[in-house]
C-alpha cells in the first residue's frame, strides 16, 4: 500500500497550462480566478484615457519639503555661486529707494480695478514675507517696507523694462524672506473673482524690475505657525521683529512715549543732560550696585543706580531745569517687572516742590495717554489674565501712607519723629505677624515699612494713585514735610499696583543730610546691601547752597508696559537680559560628515 501512494497523489493533480506545474485542484482553480481579474483590470486599464504626464517640481516647491539645517546649506551654497558668479550679485552696495510705501494709499487709492499710473516710476524696497506664483510668467510678493508698511508687488513676464535681466533671471532665485528692490509704477489689479463681486482689487506695485539686495539665508518660520516660543523671541529679537508686527509696534509706541516725555520737558524749559556711568559711589537711590574696576586707575567703580546727586549738583551750579534720560544698572533680581539695566527719566526743578511735580506729573503722563489713544482709558491684562481699566484723567487719587497702614492694621504708628528707634524696628515686627506680612533680613523699619505699604496700600492702587508723606528713614534725600515731624515731602506714583515715578522736595540742608548718610551707614551695617553710601562729593556741593528744589523719576520701562499692555518687562525691552543659552551639539549631516557651512538652527512651531 505504501509504494501506491505517491501514484494516486500524481493522478489527483492537475495540470496548470499557463506555467506547466501540476497542482491540485482547488489551487488551480484559485490561480484561474486571479488571471481573470488581472485580464479584467488590463481590459479597463486600456481603455482609459492616457495619463497626463507627471509635473516638474520646482525648486521652491521642494525646499519646503526640508527641514531648516538643510535648507540652510542649500540656500547658502547657492547664494556663495551666486557671489562667485556676480550673475547677479546677491548683496549690491545700493539701491535708491526714492518712494515711501506709507503715502501709497493716500496718493494712489483713487485707482480703480485694473488702472494704473504708469507716469511715475517708483523705487520701493522691503522684505519678502509671501511669494505665489500664478503659472510660470505671473508672480506676486507680498512684501513690507518703510518700517512695516505691508504692500502687494505684481511680477508680470511682460512688464519687463528694456535693458532688465530676464523675467526668470530675476527671480528664480528670490525667496521668501530675502530683501529686494522693486522698480515699477502704481496700479490696482483687478482679479475677476473680486470683480465678480462688485469689489476692487488690490493697490499694488506692478514690478519692471526687481532686483536681490540681500538674502535670507534660513527658512522663516511658518505663516501659520508663526514664531511663538517666548524665549527664542526674547534671544531672537530681529527674528521676532520680522514675524511679529505686535511686537514692532510695541517698540515703536515706546519711541513715540519717549519723544513725548523729551518734548513736554523741553517745552517746560528743561535743558537735557548727560551725566557719568561710572561712578566712585553709588549713590542716588536705595539700591545694590554694579561694581567694576578701572585698570588705569586701579580704582574700583559702580555703575550707576541712579543720576540724582549729578544732576542735583549742576542745580547748584545754576541750571534752573535739567532731565537725563538713560540706562540705570541694579544688581537686584530681575523678574517680570525688573531687569539689572532699565531706563528712567529723571529731572530736577528749582523753586518748586513736591506739589508742583504732582501736577506736573498728572499733565505729563494724562496728556501722554490722550496723544497716543485719543481718551485717557487703557486696559492692562496681568499674567494671571485679570484684566484692568484704568483711568489716567487728572486729578489723581492721594493717599497718605502712615494713616493708610494705620488703618489697614488696626495699629497706632508712633509718631514721625520716632520712627528710626529700636523700639519701633521692634515694634514693626510685632505688627508684621499679627497682619501676616514677611519681611525677609534685614527688617530694618525701613523694609518693613515698605512691606506693609506693598501689601495694603500699592494693592489698591490700579487707577494712577499717589503715596505720600513717607517716613524720613525711608527716605535719605528727600526734604522734612513743613508741619509733619519725622516725615517728608515725597510720592510715589503706582498704576496697576506698580510703582512708575517717585519724587520729592529735595533736601537741601547740607548738616540734615549728612546725618541722613550716616542713618544709611548705619542701615548698611546692620546688612542691608542697598543702603546708600556717605558721598562727600555731594555734600560739599550742598554746602555752596542748593536752592529750593523737587527732584523727579519716572520709570519707562513700566509706563511702556502699561500703555502697550505687556506684563512682562521683557516685551517692552528690545534686548532683554538672558542667561546663556545651554550649548548644543552640531547636528552632523545625512551622510554623518559634518556641514562645510556653519549651521544654525531657528526652533519654531
């Protein structure tokens, strides 16, 4: 039985005519099965129209495809041709730009769709933020120019002027983000879907010419996405000035505030100075310095914390009204309203006192909020996204600080003129813990003086709110209040529970302030690293006689920031502090050989 078995397993196979095989039967019938619906399939194939043959990618097209090292090195490399070939040269040394986009409304919005003004031929330049293509021999570029102006560029094969390079020549390698000159006239297109409408088409520049001033070198980030990361804008700022108009006209509002305050000063009659960074004592506010050294003269230095001893001096020597606008460095901690460098207006006044500058202050700051909004009402969102309404009209509110804390801690304050005792520092500490303040060493009376203004007086403060009257150990240089013991002619401005000025009746009485240095001498023995020092500079100037006086700080970085609705001082300055960043290994390239190019990254979203 077993040498008949291989001959009935033979005879129950069947032969598969199409490759010879012999297989069983419900195989053979699978195969047949499949070759019908092949046959089928071939049969529809045939009878379909031809395929139309596959498009050519362009170049452009593709690079979007890379990611932003690759990029990188393409783009270079073709740029370095580019320089060693001058056909053309990517980086020209001039380009005469004789037209300001900003006027192009306003002179040539009367233009219906599809006229032009071909009378006048325009230069314009700007940077490339959007490239279309509309078949090969139509382009448009969506650039901005003249400080952000945002206009549409109509690339036409045609348009080409007598003696240009070709149509092509001139734009196969532009890119977006590259910086181009447009030679061409005024027009309004005018597209058949808008006419359709009944609507106009789109004020442009019609090109003759355009020509490369200078390429970008990286992708920028995308349209969508945006450039968004906080910290790669802060290190980045070119980057988030290109991508992010907010941001632009942020800095721009700054310009136009700085402009005001240096306009009303001027026309007030104040001459503008400009006194030392560096200085032997840091003195002029209650702050920790900047130290440095001089090599030359094997001195050691601070840089300033404030220009008010300078420019109380050049009061003395006969200037009736002097400002300084500048940079002021602070060793102190930086958070979302400090950083170590800032800038401040400060100026003093002869014959004037802490009243004047209170007015003074109110027609400055309220007539500066009229002339950037039209009205006198702003809004301030907080990082919490609590969001304020604040009036800045005139008259604003006054708060007397003594009364104040006496009132929000049940307590009776001693009198004025016994606040710099122990027994009162001692005190202090008591009616800290009972309201549940903390004031971090040293608790001097002073820091805790201030703690307690902080918590129950500034925290009211949203609409612009004046503090006055502070106690003289918390304020060195300012003058004795008239009828009150122990206290001084000053105020301190707040809006939005922050301080943005601070101003006082100087103090001129040369005896007086010596002994108000040697408190602060005192104050700074016992630790406290911002405690002024004893300037004996200044002190001999007061004895030549300092004439009645009112001294004056405004704090503009915090008055951007309210007026631009920023709650971090970072947006308000174009070059904040950073730490480093953490250094990065180089990416190495596909092939697993380093670049020939140097490569640097762009992290976007």
């Amino acid at each position: 039985m077993a040498d008949q078995a291989p001959t009935e397993q033979v005879a129950n196979l069947h032969l598969d005519e199409v490759t010879g095989e012999r297989v069983s039967k419900s195989e053979l019938k699978k195969r047949q099965k499949q070759r019908e619906r092949d046959a089928k399939k071939q049969e529809k194939a045939a009878a379909a129209p031809p395929k139309p043959a596959a498009k050519k990618t362009n170049a452009e097209a593709d690079e979007k495809e890379l990611t932003p090292n690759q990029y990188f090195e393409i783009r270079s490399r073709a740029i370095s041709k580019l320089i060693e070939t001058k056909d053309p040269y990517p980086y020209p040394h001039k380009f005469h730009r004789d037209y300001d986009l900003n006027n192009l409304v306003k002179e040539y919005g009367h233009l219906k769709s599809g006229e032009s003004d071909k009378s006048r031929t325009l230069r314009v330049a700007g940077r490339i933020y959007n490239k279309r293509a509309s078949g090969s021999k139509l382009l448009f570029y969506d650039i901005r120019g003249n400080n952000g102006v945002k206009v549409q560029v109509m690339c036409q094969a045609q348009e080409v002027r007598e003696g240009a390079p070709s149509f092509e020549k001139q734009h196969d390698h532009i890119r977006r983000g590259d910086i181009i000159g447009i030679i061409g006239y005024a027009g309004r297109t005018a597209p058949k879907t808008k006419i359709e409408k009944g609507e106009e088409g789109e004020l442009s520049i019609f090109a003759t010419e355009v020509i490369l001033l200078s390429p970008c070198l990286h992708q920028l980030p995308d349209e969508y996405y945006g450039f968004k990361d906080q910290e790669q804008r802060y290190r980045k700022r070119y980057l988030d000035l290109i991508m992010n108009p907010k941001t632009a006209h942020t800095y721009r509002t700054r310009t136009k505030i700085i402009k005001y305050i240096r306009s009303y000063l001027d026309n007030a009659g104040f001459e503008e100075v400009e006194t030392p960074i560096l200085n032997q004592i840091a003195g002029g506010a209650t702050a920790k310095p900047f130290e440095s050294h001089l090599n030359d003269y094997n001195m050691d230095v601070f840089l300033r914390i404030a220009p008010e001893l300078p420019l109380k001096m050049l009061i003395v020597g006969e200037y009736d009204k002097v400002y300084e606008i500048g940079r002021l460095f602070r060793n102190e901690g930086a958070d979302l309203t400090h950083n170590p460098e800032f800038t401040t207006c400060e100026f003093y006044e002869a014959y004037a006192d802490f009243n004047d500058l209170m007015h003074r202050t109110e027609e400055l700051v309220s007539g500066l909020v009229k002339q950037l909004t039209g009205g006198y009402t702003t809004t301030f969102t907080t990082q919490h996204g609590e969001t304020y309404t604040v009036n800045w009209e005139a008259p604003w509110r006054r708060v007397e600080m003594i009364p104040a804390l006496e009132e929000a801690t049940g307590e009776k304050f001693p009198p004025g003129d016994q606040l710099h005792t122990d027994e009162t520092r001692e005190w202090l500490k008591g009616v800290l813990k009972k309201v549940n303040v903390v004031c971090p060493e040293p608790q001097t009376t002073a820091r805790m003086l201030d703690r307690l203004t902080g918590e129950f007086i500034e925290e009211t403060a949203v609409n612009p709110t004046f503090i006055t009257e502070h106690p003289k150990i918390m304020s060195p240089l300012a003058k004795d209040h008239r009828s009150k013991p122990g206290l001084t002619e000053r105020f301190e401005a707040f809006v939005c529970k922050k301080e943005i000025a601070n101003a006082y009746t100087e103090l001129n009485q040369p005896f007086e302030q010596r002994l108000r240095f040697e408190e602060q001498a005192r104050q700074k023995a016992q630790g406290d690293d911002e405690a002024q020092m004893i300037d004996e500079t200044f002190l001999n100037a007061l004895e030549y006689g300092l004439p009645p006086t009112a001294g004056w700080g405004l704090g503009i970085d915090r008055l951007v920031m309210f007026l631009t609705n920023n709650y971090s001082i970072k947006e308000v300055l174009l070059f904040p502090f950073m730490n480093p960043e953490p250094k990065k290994e180089k990416p190495l390239h596909d092939g697993g050989e380093e670049p020939q190019v140097h490569i640097e990254e762009i992290p976007h979203k």
